[in-house]
C-alpha cells in the first residue's frame, strides 16, 4: 500500500491490458469517444497460416465481435473458429477449400462487398488480399492489418504471367490485374487507417495505394517454443507456392546432401518432391507442437522467399535456433545478421556456400530467445489498441470530420496505369 500522498504510478502495459480484458467481457471497445461496436473481417478462413494466426489473435482481443470471410472451413482451420459468429459470403455454396479457392479469383471484390457492415462502429480488417475493401458505414471506423496488397495483382504480376505459358491467359489475366488493380486502388482511399506488418508492407502501401500506414508486428505466441536438444537436420517451414521458391532450398541441400526437413503444403507440393534427393524429407502440414518440436531440434531454419514479414522466422529464433534467410523483407527486421542468424543471396550455389559458412553451435539460443520476445503477442496487442485508439481520434467519422471524397475514375485509372505498368 502506498502510504504517501504521491500519485501512483501505472504502467502503459497494465493500462492497455485492462482495457483487453474489459473487450473480453463485452466484445466492444471503449475509447474516449464511447463505446463502440467490432466486426472482425478476414480474406478468406480455409486453414491456418501466419495470416490467419494474425487473425485468431485480433479475435482473441474482442472475443464476442462478429466475424465475416469470404469463404470458411470449420475442419481446414481446425475447429479454431468454431466458437465465434462467423458470416460468409455467397461463395460459401459452392463449398471451397484450401485447394479449390483460387479459381473462385474474379468473385472474391463481389463478396466482400456483399457484408452489410452498417450496425458496427469499429470495423477491423485482416487483408493480404480483399478484405480491407469492405464497404463500411460513414460514420464506422475502419482500420485494415494489411499483410501485404494482392501480391498478383501487384509486386508479383510479372512472375504470375511469365509462369503461365498459354498465351491467351495471360492475355486474360494481365487484363483481370489491371481490374484488380483499379477496383484495389479505389478500396484503399475508403480505409481510415492501414496498419503495415513490415516496413516492406509499409512501403507498398504507399506506392500502391498512395496511403501511409503505421507498422505493428505480427504477433508471435512466443511461449509455444522453447529450447531444447539440437538434432542434424534443417528445417524448412513454409506453404508450398511457386513464389515461396522452395526449390532452391531442395537444390541446395541435394547437392550438400545434409538433411532437410520441409514442413507445409500446398500446390507445388508435387514438384518439389519430384525434384528432393535421399537427405529430404517432406512431413506435410503438421500440428502446432510438433512443428515446435522440429523448429527447436534443427541446427537452422532456412527461408528460401523474400517474405513482407516471415513469422516463421520468429518462432524459430523463439526456439533457441538459427536463421538463415534471404535477404531482403521481413527478415531484416527479425534477424540480426551474426547473432541470431545469417543472410545469403542470389540461388543455389550462393545458399549452400551460406549454409557451409555458417556455424550453427557457436549460435547463442538465450539470444535468439531473446530477440524473438520483441515480437510477443503482448506487444502486438498494445500496439494494435494504440493504432485502434488513433483512429478514432485523428478525425475520423465517429469523431466528427468528413470523408474526403471518392476520386474520379480517370484519376484512379491513371494512378493505376503510371505506377503499375
């Protein structure tokens, strides 16, 4: 008990966790302009990866908001949703899934602009693609996480054409970007407030969008993984996509001939293990525990992609263990080169030389452990509430200040055709 007449001092943390746990009750938010009503909005809920857990925090931060996607897989996301309130588009007939979604591509700006949002004051929107164009009341807030704008549409046209040899497609899909990129374009002058996961997010964002945006780190259960013995394999952990570019890591190791464990699934799953030697292995999609199980016994997480910000990356370093990253994206922000990891550039040759160059065991865990605590949860959600908290006091409608007006088509067409040709 204070015994003085001094005032006691509060820390921030216990501030923004009371105000965490008060949502948790009510499913609202309380800032000084009252207290509002959240609706949760999310590209598309099919399984779980590093989007979707980015999500399931934002749930776990207003348990009893409603949530709205595109399309949901109660058994592909793993029952994770099954407690929650969530409202799917008209695209939930036809049933799709985490390998049929795709082709469903030209529908999706159809979808999410079907919600009817108008009862909400606080819309929050998780978007690595569409969903932070949902058409909100003018007198809702709306803040968008975005992981990164439509990488087909935007920064990975060039390589989603020059993979597809039938001429008349890309025809077709060179036209259907150039939609996207308009109608995106558009969305984005609605949102009130982005929120960047990485600074190569942040600068997308601008360049694309024209908008800037505050970067909150995803958030990283770090008490999941913990040290532990370290075996002789490496490890892989990734979706399996042409443009994760797996293949130079199997290249790699094939001619190193040391063991490689790639955990994940997805399309280009065949492929790769057409082209793996006798030292690699492929363990599929696997549970939470036994991914921390092989990230914390590897000698190093290898990350073959460019990623906007990797949460992978982080996990392993939660694990005591080593990364080796390409350089570039995310990685900069949760690696530090010589301490918790490596960087390496360029394709095969140039990976495995990194990997031979790099000594593994003089690798301190405690460090590693330690950086990756700068990327906790807690963290996420006391900037996230800030982000939220700003929002609503920089003018935006619920404050009392007017929307500025829409831009006339040839503008947005013309912004979309000089930056993005």
């Amino acid at each position: 008990m204070n015994s003085t007449n001094e005032p006691v001092s509060v820390p921030l943390d216990a501030v923004h966790n009371l105000r965490i746990d008060c949502a948790r009750e009510s499913g609202t938010l309380t800032t000084s302009n009252g207290t509002h009503r959240v609706a949760l909005v999310h590209d598309f809920l099919l399984d779980v990866r590093g989007a979707e857990r980015v999500f399931l925090e934002l749930c776990e931060m207003w348990p009893q908001a409603d949530i709205y996607t595109a399309v949901y897989d109660e058994h592909g996301t793993e029952g994770r949703f099954a407690d929650r309130q969530v409202r799917s588009s008209f695209l939930q007939r036809l049933r799709p899934s985490a390998r049929t979604f795709r082709a469903l591509l030209p529908l999706y700006p159809s979808a999410i602009e079907s919600f009817d949002l108008s009862e909400y004051d606080l819309v929050v929107s998780s978007s690595s693609a569409w969903a932070h164009a949902v058409l909100c009341d003018e007198r809702s807030v709306h803040v968008s996480y975005c992981h990164n704008p439509f990488r087909y549409a935007w920064n990975d046209r060039q390589r989603t054409l020059a993979r597809r040899r039938d001429p008349l497609t890309r025809a077709f899909l060179r036209q259907a970007f150039r939609r996207w990129r308009e109608w995106d374009w558009i969305a984005a002058q609605r949102t009130d407030r982005y929120v960047a996961n990485s600074r190569t997010t942040q600068a997308r964002i601008l360049a694309y969008f024209g908008r800037e945006s505050a970067i909150v780190h995803p958030p990283v259960d770090t008490s999941r993984f913990s040290p532990g013995p370290v075996n002789k394999h490496y490890a892989v952990v990734s979706e399996l996509m042409p443009h994760k570019e797996i293949e130079v890591a199997i290249q790699a190791f094939n001619g190193l001939r040391l063991p490689l464990i790639v955990i994940g699934d997805g399309p280009d799953f065949r492929r790769l293990r057409r082209l793996a030697g006798s030292t690699i292995q492929f363990a599929g999609r696997l549970a939470d525990r036994a991914v921390a199980d092989l990230l914390r016994s590897a000698r190093a997480l290898v990350m073959t992609a460019v990623e906007e910000f990797g949460i992978v990356a982080v996990e392993s370093q939660a694990s005591g263990r080593p990364v080796i990253a390409r350089r570039g994206g995310g990685a900069l922000e949760t690696v530090v080169e010589g301490v918790t990891g490596a960087f390496w550039s360029g394709g095969t040759r140039e990976l495995a030389e990194t990997v031979l160059a790099f000594d593994d065991a003089a690798v301190d865990p405690e460090a590693c452990v330690g950086n990756a605590a700068r990327f906790d949860s807690a963290v996420f959600r006391r900037r996230m509430l800030a982000e939220v908290d700003a929002a609503f006091a920089d003018g935006a409608p619920a404050g009392g200040s007017e929307r500025q007006p829409l831009p006339t088509t040839r503008l947005v067409r013309r912004a979309a055709r000089d930056a993005h040709r």
